[in-house]
C-alpha cells in the first residue's frame, strides 16, 4: 500500500514513517524538505509546504494513496486547506489530534474514546476538537473515510518526557547545572507515557484498516507513572540528582498564563487510558520500550552532539519567573504571625 505521511521528520511522524517501511508500505512524506537528515531512509520525500496549495499540487502530481497521515494540521482551517488538497486522492484520511482533548477536569480516571470532548483552558486542544467535528461532518456529508487517531504524551529520539519543554534541553540544561525544576502538584499524579516507536506500531496498523474507517482511536502505552518518577528517570540518565520544586498548576498559570494552559488543560489531572478498541483492532499491540530504555536513548542522542542541546530562553525565564514567584509567596506564608 502507498501511504503519504504529512510530515515526516518530527518525533512521531519520523517513527511512523520507519514503522510503514518497515511493514512494507511505500511511503511518502509531504514537507518542506528542510530537515533532509532527518528523513527516514527508503521515504520518498515530496518537497512542499503544504500551505501552499499550489506548490503541493504539483509535487503530488496524478498520486493517489491508500492512506494518507495528517501530523501537521492543528486548526480547522488548516484541515480543511489539507481535505481540500487530498480528499479525492486515499482511501484513508487519518489525523492526527490529541488526547488533551478530552474534557477536562477529567469525567473518570480511566478515558476511553468515549468520554466526552471539552478542554476550557486550552486553545489547542480546542482547535483539535474543532479540527474533529470538521472531519466527522465530511464523513457523514462526503462519504469522507477517515480514522481520528488521539496520542498522549509521546516522546523518542531526541525528546524527553517532561512537565514542559519536552523537544529541548532546557529542563534537561537546569537538572545538569544544579537548577530548580518545576513539578506541577505534589509530583504524584498519574501519567501515561508513550514512546515513537510504540505509538508507531500502533498506528501502522490502522492503516488501510477497514474497521478504524469513520473511528476515533486512541494509541498510548501501557507505563503509568508519578511526575515526580518521571523526572527522576530522565535526572538519573542525564546522571544527576533533580532539584524539584512542587508548585501547584492554577499557581503556574496565574503568574503565566501562557505555560499554565498547558497545565490546566493537560497534564495537571492523572490520565490512565483504555486501549481496548485499539489492541481489537490491532492485536498485536503491546508497549515494547520501557520509560527507562527510551530515556537511556534520548539521552545518549543528545549528549552526542553539543548541537542538539538547544535551550529555549523564553521558557528558561518562564520557569524562573514562577520560581521566584512562589518563593515570595511561601516566604510571606512563612512570615506571616
């Protein structure tokens, strides 16, 4: 089967493209064609930017795809430019959306793909949610076949799996350097974790389907860890000991709102999820890389190359910004008669 990955060079899409070759796909990745290094070996990579309609007109030529993978679309506009483009030409449109988009504070512990949709404090989950609604019209109205697919928290090559600034070093940077790190609540809240890979696995076998047609799928593995856990596996693979603050979320989002969204409408709530309809769909899904393991290889590929160890300035101030914030507020706590 031929299959179009929108994307292709990011931490999941990078592993889905690996997965499909490795299944036996042909597979295309539609992007830019900036991060040439990044391409999974055997890709056949379509250089466009997808916003230019256009310019993916003509590298997609007469192309039609069994199935064709959404990665990059995050609004309903932006779905709608990628239907538009693609619609006519697969068998299977899936997009990718998001597991935060599940209302939040949470109806039950345990989320299936049955609990309702509603996130008040994030713009991007709420878009996702948008994107969905979209999607599902064009099936019931076009006869569109798609498969909604909702990832949690993944990480792979070059990602760590932290509170906030998963895709850089920045947290990584502060735990090396002896720095305060911020752990929302009181670290013990539960979270799932799913590395590329096995999300990969999972996702692969969607493809081409029939049962994940006109489908929500949820992927994640089957980890669940505390925060505090988490950010002690990534401390002890970078070899350090975390200097951990506990702040609580509605704390970090009163002093930024911006970093606090991502608290509040995502990871301040413990989030176990019930894969039943995936592994029915794809029996042979099982998590194969434990926490430990795929940290080890984050890393080990980052300590490699002094380039990959990018800090993020703005959020390196964000976190001091709330620090100090909350080391006044206990102080006046402390002081108060």
């Amino acid at each position: 089967m031929r299959v179009l990955i929108i994307g292709g060079t990011g931490n999941l899409s990078y592993a889905c493209s690996v997965a499909a070759l490795e299944s036996g796909f042909e597979v295309f990745n539609l992007n830019r064609g900036r991060k040439p290094e990044q391409s999974a070996p055997g890709v056949i990579t379509l250089k466009a930017d997808i916003r230019d309609e256009q310019a993916a007109r003509t590298v997609l030529g007469d192309r039609r795809f069994g199935a064709v993978v959404d990665f990059i679309s995050y609004t309903p506009e932006q779905l709608r430019a990628a239907l538009d483009l693609l619609r006519d030409r697969t068998d299977q449109f899936c997009f990718i959306s998001t597991a935060s988009a599940y209302r939040k504070p949470p109806v039950d512990h345990v989320i299936t793909e049955g609990t309702p949709l509603g996130n008040p404090y994030w713009a991007y989950s709420r878009a996702k949610i948008a994107a969905e609604r979209l999607l599902r019209a064009e099936g019931r109205d076009r006869g569109l076949p798609y498969t909604i697919v909702r990832p949690s928290h993944t990480y792979g090559r070059g990602w760590l799996p932290l509170a906030c600034g998963s895709s850089d070093f920045t947290i990584a940077g502060r735990m090396l350097a002896g720095r305060d790190i911020i752990v929302h609540g009181d670290g013990q809240s539960l979270w799932t974790l799913t590395h590329a890979r096995d999300f990969a696995a999972g996702l692969v076998g969607l493809l081409g389907h029939p049962g994940a047609l006109g489908e929500a799928v949820q992927i994640m593995g089957e980890e669940v860890l505390t925060w505090d856990v988490i950010h002690h596996t990534v401390a002890r693979a970078l070899g350090v000991e975390p200097r951990i603050v506990h702040i609580p979320s509605d704390f970090i989002a009163a002093v930024d709102p911006d970093l606090g969204e991502h608290f509040l409408g995502d990871k301040t709530y413990s989030a176990l999820f019930d894969c039943t309809k995936l592994k029915r769909l794809v029996p042979g899904f099982r998590t194969t890389i434990p926490l430990h393991q795929g940290v080890r290889e984050s890393v080990d590929w980052l300590l490699a190359d002094p380039a990959r160890q990018q800090i993020n300035p703005k959020l390196d101030q964000q976190i001091e910004d709330i620090l100090a914030a909350w080391h006044r507020a206990m102080a006046a706590v402390v002081g108060a008669p």
